[in-house]
C-alpha cells in the first residue's frame, strides 16, 4: 500500500536509541549535580552551616548527579566486561 512505513524501523540505525539515552543520562546527571552545587551555595551564602539541611540536599544531589554521568560514561556493552 502506497505510504506504508511498517518498515521503517527496520532500516534506521538500531544503536542510536541507546545513544540517545546515554546522552540524555549525562545531560540529565550534569544538570542534578549543578543544581546540588547551586543549593550548597545559596545554603552557605544564607549563613547556613556545614550541617544545614541546604548543604546536606546539595551535597547529596550533587554526588547523585556525579555518579548518574559516571555510570553513563562507563558504558555497558560487551566490549566493556572484564
């Protein structure tokens, strides 16, 4: 039938969905650590102290991030078993 695009997928690059969403975990962590940092800042410059729940969030969001962009990098195919 004329405009049938069944097949489409069939033809397009079946590894790009996963870049995408690799990519879209770094942005997404890169984005989680710089708020944590903006937090701990704002707390600290509030007069907060190093125990403020502020820094405690910030502190927390930030490595959450951080290790959200470390595990992206890292990969998960074959190629990368040890």
């Amino acid at each position: 039938m004329p405009g049938d695009h069944r097949f489409v997928a069939e033809r397009s690059d079946p590894g790009r969905g996963v870049r995408v969403y690799s990519a879209s975990q770094m942005v997404l962590g890169s984005v989680l650590c710089a708020v944590g940092v903006a937090v701990v800042v704002t707390t600290l410059a509030a007069g907060g102290g190093p125990f403020a729940i502020g820094v405690l969030v910030g502190v927390g969001f930030a490595v959450l991030g951080g290790m959200r962009v470390w595990i992206a990098t890292r990969g998960s195919g074959p190629e990368q078993e040890r």
